[in-house]
C-alpha cells in the first residue's frame, strides 16, 4: 500500500541514519559560531547533535510525525533545539541566524522554480550579516534518470534493529520537461515484501543551472564540494555540497 514516507519517522531514522552529513554540518556550524536554522529538520538528527554543541538552534519541518520524535530526541540529550512546524516556501521567523542548512536532498522536492526560489529568498531574509547558508543535493545522474521506468533497480541493503534486513528498490519515470523524477521505493522485511511503497518525487537540479538559481534569490555559490567529505566537485561526483552567501549589492 502506498504510503506516506515522512509519516513514519522510525522507518526513516532506520533507513537514512544522519551519518557523514553530521561532521560537515557540525563544522560549518562551529565556523559561523552563532544561531543556527535548520529547514526541513526531520526527525531532528542534525538538530540536536548542533544544539548540543551549544548552537542556539531552530528547526523547522512540514511533517508533525517528525516533529514529535525531533522534540523527544531534543529532550532526550536535553539539547536547547526550537521545533516549529512550518514550510520551507514561507517561513517567517522575525531573526535572522549565522548558519542555515537545508540538508539530505530536502531542497529537490521543491518541483517548480517558484518554489525553489521562494525558499531560497525566505533564506536570503533570514541570513544574518556574514551568514552561510548550506545544502546538498544530488548531482543528477543521467543514466538513472533515463533508466526504464517499468524497472526496478536495488537502493539499499539495510541491517535494522528494528525491521530486520530492510531492502529498498526504485523505480523512475522522469520528465525531462520539468526536471521531475516521479519515483517510487518499494520498501521490503524480510516477512513482507512491498510493505511499504513510496513516493519519492525529487526535482534535478544540474550543476550549470544551480549557481543561477542561487544568485536569482540573492545569493551567491562561495564553495561546491562533490561530497559532504568535502572531496573537490567534478564530472563524476554523486553530490553537491554547497556553501552560499547573500550576495553583495549590485550599484
């Protein structure tokens, strides 16, 4: 039965664990060595762990399901992290924070151009003076894009305590108008296979088309790494890891 994926944060967590994104985020947030804002937080994986450090932290996410276990995981290490529920397109928070970050591919699943820039402004207004603003995304692979949509191909092997061995296939119909994969994950225990089907509808953003983008709101693309590792960005890496600031004023 298709589900909701963000409905079930514990399936979530066990699947996509915060992992190598932790120390970069981590480091930009000691860099800057102020407020942090998070959007589309999750479950509270990068939160909490910043909030700790001593970051006065907000986060922000859509989803109440992740939002109750992002505020029981704040609770939990007794981390100072602020949880609101709210949508990345309009946000208004009446500060303005050193670090934003929008983390694990969370901007793709803004489809339209309007509504990637509206969230990129909604950041560009809250960025303090000599803020970063940070993300990741994919870097669109062309093969899979173009793979045929009838077919599924394997995402993950997963040991969970919880779940078991959690295998994860895809499948993709991607419209090159729009830029718009229209995916699905089939999510499979070992007692049931398909016990959960998921949309995961990502827009592609190409690494030509990104710094427009980003100037087109305000800011300006100041690093580009191929992974959160930081490793340089080239033809053949999987990610984009990016570092922004608001641009300067134009005369």
């Amino acid at each position: 039965m298709q589900t909701d994926f963000y409905d079930h944060p514990d399936l979530y967590d066990a699947l996509l664990p915060v992992g190598g994104h932790l120390p970069f985020y981590l480091d930009l947030a000691r860099q800057q060595s102020g407020t942090v804002l998070e959007l589309a937080c999750g479950t509270g994986q990068l939160a909490v762990p910043i909030a700790m450090e001593g970051h006065p932290t907000v986060a922000i996410d859509r989803s109440a399901a992740m939002l109750n276990v992002a505020v029981r995981r704040a609770s939990a290490e007794s981390a100072p992290a602020t949880f609101v529920q709210a949508d990345m397109r309009r946000f208004a928070l009446a500060r303005r924070f050193d670090l934003i970050v929008v983390a694990r591919n969370s901007l793709l699943h803004l489809l339209s151009t309007a509504d990637l820039l509206a969230t990129l402004t909604a950041v560009r207004d809250h960025l303090a003076p000599g803020g970063v603003f940070a993300f990741d995304i994919f870097n669109p692979s062309v093969a899979m894009l173009a793979s045929d949509a009838s077919k599924r191909l394997l995402v993950m092997e997963v040991a969970t305590a919880a779940f078991g061995l959690v295998t994860v296939d895809a499948t993709h119909a991607y419209d090159s108008s729009t830029q718009v994969n229209d995916g699905r994950w089939y999510i499979s225990t070992p007692e049931r296979r398909d016990a959960w089907i998921v949309p995961m509808v990502l827009r592609s953003i190409f690494p030509q088309e990104l710094p427009l983008l980003v100037s087109a709101a305000g800011l300006e693309l100041v690093e580009r790494f191929g992974e959160v590792s930081r490793a340089p960005f080239g033809s053949r890496s999987r990610v984009q890891a990016c570092v922004c600031r608001r641009a300067a004023a134009r005369p």
